[in-house]
C-alpha cells in the first residue's frame, strides 16, 4: 500500500474529502488525518489518526522485538548451548521470550514519545492549523485516487507519497541509510 499525504487548509475541506473517498471507496481503516483540532474532527465525523498513525509507537516496539532478539540469540541460545547450566531448555526458552517481548516493551517507551517518523515532516504545518490527510492507497489505484483529489480537490496539496508500512530501520527521516 501506498500513503498520500496531502496537506489542508480548512475542516470544512477535509470532511468534503472524506466524504469523496469514501464514495469511492475508501474506508476508515485507509483514511486518517492528523490535526491539532481533534474536536473539529469528531464534529464533523472525520477519521481522526490514531496512535500508532501519530507515535513512533509501533516502529520502536519492531526495534526493540528486533535488538530482544538478537540478545536471545547471541547470548541466551549460547549460553543454552554451551553453558555448564543443567536447567531444562524451557528455561532457555523462557528466557529468551522473554528477551523478546522485554525489548519490544522497552522500546515502546521511546516510541510514544516520539512523533511519527512519516509525518514529522509536516510538524510545522500541523502546529499552524493544517489538517494532513493520509491515504492508503493500493499501488495499482494511486493514480486514479490523485486524478480524483486533483479533479474534486485543488485545494488539498499533495505533499508526498510513502509505504503504509512500518521500516523499523528507517532513520528519522523517513529513510533507510546505507553504511558504505
């Protein structure tokens, strides 16, 4: 899936838009707007983001799955292996669940603390009263729903493509930077 984001001057826009996407199609669970005016929002029964969509939430809690991980396997599993310990190996393997699930959990208190990592671009837009409408869209119907936004919306500008999935290696800038 693709996201569009597009950026909004006026609530009066925004839930002319929804109501045109979800004429075409478009439902909630792909619909999402971030705004500081969340009680605008919910007047005019516009799908307001949720957390996961605001927060670094999900894709720390992938870093820290990952980083519990990789401790699991490079000291528990050897330690399991190798070690002189005579428990049973659903010791280990308790051990090492709980490896995993502790760093997803740790990492999850960075994450809600920070701003989503596709959407802190448009932060001072947000902050000045914009409303940023985000798209998911299937790869195959992008251009069809951008045709539809331009045709129906002029006043909602494009501000971007990006994946709807989460990159739990992607920097703060919404990129994947290659060590050479």
């Amino acid at each position: 899936m693709k996201r569009l984001f597009y950026l909004v001057d006026a609530i009066d826009n925004v839930e002319s838009i929804s109501d045109d996407l979800h004429r075409d199609g478009v439902s909630n669970w792909r619909f999402h707007v971030v705004s500081k005016d969340e009680a605008g929002l919910y007047s005019h029964h516009v799908h307001s983001a949720s957390v996961l969509d605001r927060t670094d939430l999900p894709r720390f809690v992938e870093r820290g799955l990952i980083i519990g991980g990789l401790f699991a396997l490079f000291f528990i599993l050897p330690l399991a292996l190798w070690g002189d310990l005579a428990w049973p190996t659903s010791a280990f393997v308790a051990m090492g669940v709980f490896a995993v699930l502790a760093g997803g959990w740790l990492g999850g208190f960075g994450g809600i603390g920070s701003e989503n990592y596709r959407i802190r671009r448009f932060h001072k837009d947000i902050e000045a009263g914009k409303y940023l409408v985000m798209v998911d869209v299937p790869k195959a119907d992008v251009e069809r729903v951008e045709l539809l936004m331009h045709r129906l919306h002029p006043e909602a500008a494009l501000g971007g493509e990006g994946s709807s999935i989460n990159n739990p290696f992607a920097a703060a800038d919404g990129r994947v930077h290659i060590m050479h």
